[in-house]
C-alpha cells in the first residue's frame, strides 16, 4: 500500500511524496507455560508494606476454575458483577472467573452504596463480593420497598460485621457468606452452602 492511496479524493496524488510500507510479519510467538510469569500483582498492604507478586498463569486458571466449580456455582446463563476498582485483585478474580464460566461480568465505576442496589437490579445480577466497609455502607442507606427485588442467589465477603450480619441477610434476603483469601495464594476459603455456618 502507498500513502498517496489514501490521500482524500480531489487531491493532487501524482505531485505528492509516497512511501512504500513494509508488509508486516506476524510475531513468532511461544505458548506460555503454566508457570510462565502473567501479572505482577502488589498486596493490599493489610500485613504490612505492599509487596510485588509474582503470579504464574497456573494462578489465574486454578482460581478461576475453582470459583466456578464451586461455590457460588457461576454459569454462562449468569451475571456477576463488581464494583471495585481495577487495580484491585478481586475484579481480576471475577474477570477470570466470567471468562471460565462463559459470565456476563458488569464491571461498575466504582461502590456507590446509595445506588449500588439499583445497578445490581438494573444488571440483574445474581453474586458479588465486597469488602468489609461495604456492608456497613449498604445498611446505612434509607430502606425500599425494592430492598428484595433483585435476583442474587448470594453475596460473598471479607470480614462481615458480626453484630451486622443477620441484619444483612434479613434485609435483602439472600444469605450473606464469608470469604478469605490472599493475593499470594488466592482464594483461600469460602463459607458455603455445603456446610454448617454461623452467623458472625
């Protein structure tokens, strides 16, 4: 292809300069291993100063896999959705996590708390995980008629209020299930329906 060929229809291309452009290869590329390097992901700093890890694809396709095998059981006829941000490790785990299960991922700005449950019935979503703040933030907001409209099966999170959370699960009426896990190790443990639990 020359330069002149795209010049704008009307133009002088015979006293124009041209260019001839190479005609590009395509890159020769190597699979990744499993173990090959994928993502430098730093820590929340929750133990201490942020540390860089290094996370092999190994990592990204277990945890992806085990969060769909297992609880909260996500399929393709699904919709999950998230309103952390980015650079956060929790929206990578719901982006492998929709990409394993063939998920819609909705993926918000960020956590409006006076408006998050209106995008969660606006999206129909039916899981999302949250962090120990967001709960508080949630029950703080005036009740709706509309607080059990929704189609969420269940809500997955980190360090739930123990004195807040049968108040979560009688207001919205979905059980609310506690989650740990760490950016070096992933998702460590989950409560589910599989077993007994205990409020707080």
């Amino acid at each position: 292809m020359r330069i002149s060929d795209r010049l704008v229809e009307g133009a002088n291309a015979s006293s124009a300069n041209t260019i001839d452009l190479p005609t590009a290869e395509a890159p020769q590329c190597t699979p990744p291993t499993p173990d090959a390097l994928a993502n430098v992901q730093y820590t929340s700093g929750t133990t201490g100063t942020p540390k860089g890890c290094a996370l092999p694809h190994r990592y990204s396709t277990t945890l992806a896999h085990g969060l769909v095998n297992g609880f909260p059981n996500v399929d393709d006829r699904d919709m999950i959705l998230t309103a952390q941000l980015f650079h956060y490790i929790d929206p990578q785990w719901n982006v492998a996590r929709g990409l394993a299960a063939g998920a819609r991922l909705v993926m918000l700005d960020r956590f409006h708390p006076a408006t998050f449950w209106a995008k969660v019935r606006e999206h129909r979503g039916i899981w999302f995980y949250c962090l120990r703040p967001m709960p508080k933030s949630l029950l703080d907001q005036e009740p709706s008629p509309r607080d059990r409209q929704h189609r969420v099966r269940s809500i997955s999170a980190s360090a739930i209020p123990p004195n807040l959370h049968a108040a979560l699960e009688q207001r919205w009426g979905v059980p609310w299930f506690e989650a740990f896990g760490m950016t070096e190790t992933g998702s460590d443990h989950q409560d589910d329906l599989a077993r007994p639990r205990r409020r707080g």
